[in-house]
C-alpha cells in the first residue's frame, strides 16, 4: 500500500496535469510534446544502463554498501559522460526529433534526463531496504511541485500577463513558451526529487570495486537491450509518426504534426494501464527476487500473474466500456482529439499484454538468461518499426495502434513458450485467456449494441450506452467472485467481506 498508493496518486497527478495540456492546447502544439516524451524514455535506459535491476539482484549475494556506491559512482561518471555527449551533438539530436522551432525543449529534455539518471540508485536503495514512507514523500513531493508550477505559470501568471499587469507575474510569463511549461515544471521537479533525497546521497562515498563492477555490467547489459526494445516498441510509433507521414508541403506537414497530437493524446488514456504496470514493477522486480529462493516461488509466480491479470481486465472494462466519458477528458474544447477515440481499445489491451510480458520476464532474470530476454525485445522493436512503416502511410496512427497491438502480443506468446522451457511455472493458461476473450467479447458487443441503439433509439443513448456498460462490469464481477471464491477467500480483507456467513461465525465452506 505504501509503495502501491503514493505512486498511483503522483502518476495520477501527473496523468491529469497532461490532460490539462489537451485542454489548454490544439493538436499542434502538443505534439511537440509527444515528441519530446517519446525520447525520454530511450534516454534513461542508456543512461541508467540496467544498473537499477542489478542493484536488486546482486544485494542478494554481495556486499550492500560497498554495492551501493560502486554503482552510485558508475551512474555519476557516465551521466556527466553522455550529458556532455548530448550537448555536442545537440543540433542533429534536434533535427531527428524535428523541434527546429523549439531547440530549448532539447536542452530541458537533457537536463531532465540529467536529473531523473542521479536519483535511481538512491531510489532503489530506498525500495530495497524497504522504507516505502520515504518512497512514497519523494514521489508526492515531486508530482505536486510539477503540478502546482504548471499552474503558476499557465493560470496565475498567464492570467497577469493578459491583464497587462505591470508586476512580477505579468513580467515572468513568456506567451512564446506556452507548452514550455510542462517541460520547465518537470525539470525544476526532477530537481527537487534529488534534493529530496540527500540523506541517501550524502552517504555516497568514492568506494569502486572493479570486479564487483564488472559482474554487475555483465549481468546488466543486456537488460540496456531488454529495456531499449521495450521503449521502442512503446514509443518508437510516436517519435517517427512525423517522419514516415509527412510531406514536403507546409499543409501536409501541419496534417502530420496535428495527427500526431491526436495519436498521443489517445495513446494517454491507454496509459491508465501502463500506469498500474509501472506501479506494479516497482514492488514486484525486488519482490521477485527475494522469493526467489522459496520452495513454492513458482506458486506464487502464478497467483501474482492470476490477479495482475484479473486487474488488467477490469481496467480494460472500464477504459473500453465508457469511451465516451473518457474522450471528454481530452477532447471537451478541442474536438479534434476525439477523432482517434477509437484506438484507445486496442492500445488498451496491448498494454495488457505488456504488462503480461513483464510478469512472465521474471524466468529470464532469475536464470541469468538475460540474453534471451533481449533477443525477445529485439524482435519485437523489428515488429514495431517495421510495421509502422507499414501501416502509418496508409492507415495513419490508426496502423500505429495496431502494430504495437501486434508486437505486445508477439512478445508475450514467445516470452510465455521459452518461459515454460527454462523455468517452469504453473500459470492458470486457459482461465486467464477465457477471462480475457470474454472481456473483450463483451466490449464488441457492447460497441455492436450502441452502433444499433444510435440508429434508432438515440434519445436514450446516454442510459442505454452507461447502464450496459455497468451491466457488463457487474456480470464480470461475478463472474469472478464464483470462479475465483478460493483465491479470493484467502485475502485479508476482501475474502471476509465478499463471503463471510452472517449470524453463524462459521468461515465458509
């Protein structure tokens, strides 16, 4: 709860502070955005180099301290290394990510990444030892500085500057920046998370063990292709959208810059599930490991895979069921937004099955197989670039969703077969795929029915489309609660309220 909790309440800060920017802004203006954030992500993992997962996996054998600074001194020599790296070739970085027009969102975008690298180790200490509090401040912390800087500079200083106030908040607020701010907000937080956690830092000293060092990067680099295929697969669509789409004309290049506002502002409500599988990793990597070593680890694998995925589909529901309330999210002042509605199913369920993919990775990392893992990752970045090359010109972001659908789903079916042939585990195959085939039954249907109540009945539209999509939540519902009454008797808390006998004291049968 203390690790789960706090990071679900700082992404969902954030989640909504991104909707805001669809709110403030058209299409146009954020897919600088979405281009920005799309290279993020490959940053960190060059940077952080799979040194976060070897920290969990050699504290198990090696000393924790000499451990703890040896990386510490790695990540800050090779940080300051590719940072310096950056800033040389800062021009051709922004010509691939086409910000011509804003090279500043490049320099942010460094330092951001410069910040974010110099926290992990100390992040990681913080969830091995097992001080979730602490965890759960930082990641508070940051979010609502990030948030409540957003809203300075876009609502209080924004609002003096249109006044012509003569004051420090007319004078501070920049019209020419506008979207800048979400950057700037994320820096000056990323920031303050490092200074956040100077107790964990102050206690860094200059120890390097070179062949402790060594085993480390042995283990670690292919997690940097592991983890470098999974960012393409997840943002590689949105970083080359522009350039497999776009014309030489100024209108077409508008066209592909506005498509690629509506395919990231879709692509965010999909993320309500990666959200919960990011949350999920941070407890379940150190969890995995130190269960390792249990006689029924392979048991427990297994229930944490049964109830992940009973989890994901309810997400999936709710995400799929009530799409028209989500699109108001991003789409009530620019409508434009909601042209791409109808993505969001299908990124939805191939976040699913990521998250599937991340669960069944644990075979990989537990037999010092990490090679296989990024050959799988490999493949499956091939999958994505080749398909959105594909797809893209002829289906727009449209072929985008579907080739990440398909790339998701490649990686989970050879993950899940090599999986079971080094390291066996008794996942519940076709209980899990029959939950997951009925829920997405359901949503066709559900789609089907609405098509057929808009042709004739749409005075009810609203009752209808909510009321079944209730129904449909309700009859799964139960559908669990029957099926699942063992596993679910065995909760703390949720096998007493669901099952207990009134007036008898008797524990169910």
């Amino acid at each position: 709860m203390w690790y789960g909790v706090p990071k679900i309440v700082s992404r969902f800060l954030n989640y909504g502070l991104t909707l805001l920017g669809f709110r403030l802004f058209d299409a146009v203006s954020t897919s600088d955005l979405t281009q920005v954030y799309a290279l993020i992500p490959f940053l960190n993992i060059v940077f952080t180099y799979g040194l976060e997962t070897s920290y969990f996996r050699f504290a198990q054998t090696k000393d924790k301290s000499v451990l703890y600074n040896t990386l510490n001194v790695s990540i800050v020599a090779s940080t300051i290394l590719f940072t310096i790296l950056l800033f040389i070739f800062k021009d051709p970085i922004t010509n691939f990510v086409e910000l011509q027009d804003r090279p500043g969102f490049v320099t942010l975008m460094i330092w951001i990444t410069f910040f974010d690298t110099l926290a992990v180790i100390p992040f990681a200490k913080l969830r091995l030892e097992d001080r979730p509090r602490k965890y759960a401040f930082v990641n508070l912390a940051s979010a609502l500085i990030n948030i409540l800087l957003v809203v300075f500079f876009l609502f209080i200083a924004k609002g003096a500057h249109d006044r012509h106030e003569a004051s420090f908040l007319g004078v501070i607020y920049n019209p020419d920046i506008n979207v800048g701010y979400f950057v700037i907000a994320n820096l000056v937080a990323s920031i303050a998370t490092l200074l956040f956690l100077y107790k964990e830092i102050s206690v860094i000293r200059f120890v390097f063990d070179k062949q402790m060092w060594k085993e480390v990067i042995i283990y670690s680099y292919p997690l940097i292709i592991v983890g470098f295929g999974g960012m393409i697969n997840e943002m590689l669509s949105r970083l080359v959208y522009r350039k497999v789409i776009a014309g030489d004309t100024a209108a077409e290049i508008l066209k592909a810059k506005k498509d690629l506002g509506i395919f990231g502002a879709n692509y965010k409500l999909a993320v309500l599930i990666t959200i919960f599988i990011q949350i999920f990793k941070l407890a379940a990597e150190p969890f995995f490991f130190n269960k390792s070593k249990s006689d029924d680890a392979q048991k427990v694998y297994a229930r944490v895979m049964k109830f992940f995925v009973i989890a994901c589909c309810f997400m999936f529901l709710v995400i799929s069921l009530f799409l028209n309330g989500w699109q108001l999210l991003i789409a009530s002042k620019y409508k434009e937004y909601a042209e791409g509605i109808h993505i969001v199913p299908i990124l939805a369920l191939g976040s699913v099955f990521l998250g599937i993919y991340y669960n069944l990775s644990v075979w990989y990392k537990l037999t010092n197989r990490n090679m296989t893992g990024a050959y799988i990752t490999i493949a499956g970045a091939i999958i994505t670039l080749v398909l959105n090359i594909v797809f893209i010109p002829h289906f727009g972001y449209t072929g985008s969703a579907w080739a990440t659908f398909i790339c998701y789903a490649f990686m989970m079916v050879i993950s899940y077969v090599l999986g079971q042939k080094y390291y066996t585990i008794p996942y519940a195959k076709k209980k899990l795929l029959t939950y997951l085939a009925i829920c997405v039954g359901m949503y066709i249907f559900h789609e089907y029915a609405i098509a057929r109540i808009m042709d004739h009945e749409a005075a009810y539209f609203p009752f209808v489309y909510y009321g079944t999509s209730l129904l449909f939540i309700g009859l799964f519902t139960l559908l669990l609660v029957k099926v699942e009454r063992k596993e679910f008797e065995r909760l703390p808390f949720i096998g007493k309220l669901l099952y207990r006998t009134p007036n008898t004291g008797l524990k169910p049968q």
